[in-house]
C-alpha cells in the first residue's frame, strides 16, 4: 500500500467513525484528522519487519561469531 492509499484509508476510517458527520471546521476534527493522516504517513505498519530477522539479532548467543 502506497502513501496516498494510506492517506485516503485514514480520511475514510475518520468519516466512518463520525458517522459521515465529518466537520472540518471544528478544530478538534482538523486535529484528530491530522494525527491519522499523521499515523498512515509517517508511522511504519508492523509487517514492515521480519519476525525471523528480529530472532536472529536479539536471541543469539554471546560467544557465537558474528
């Protein structure tokens, strides 16, 4: 899923979640909007990262080669 595909889910997950009521001239929408769009944009989804490699640097052994 791209950024702007991302972008669009949150502006949808918000107007689902206020019943299409959706008031952009409340500054307390326009906040929580932003921290969504904010969320989609910025922050990494979990399945950016393999569980495997995650095991692999944080349970091996200290004596072990690297």
């Amino acid at each position: 899923m791209n950024t702007r595909e991302r972008i669009i889910k949150a502006i949808k997950k918000f107007n689902v979640q206020n019943n299409n009521q959706v008031n952009l001239a409340s500054e307390a929408a326009v906040l929580e909007l932003a921290e969504l769009v904010h969320g989609a944009v910025l922050k990494q989804s979990p399945e950016t990262y393999n569980e495997q490699q995650l095991y692999l640097f944080t349970n091996n052994a200290t004596d072990e080669h690297k």
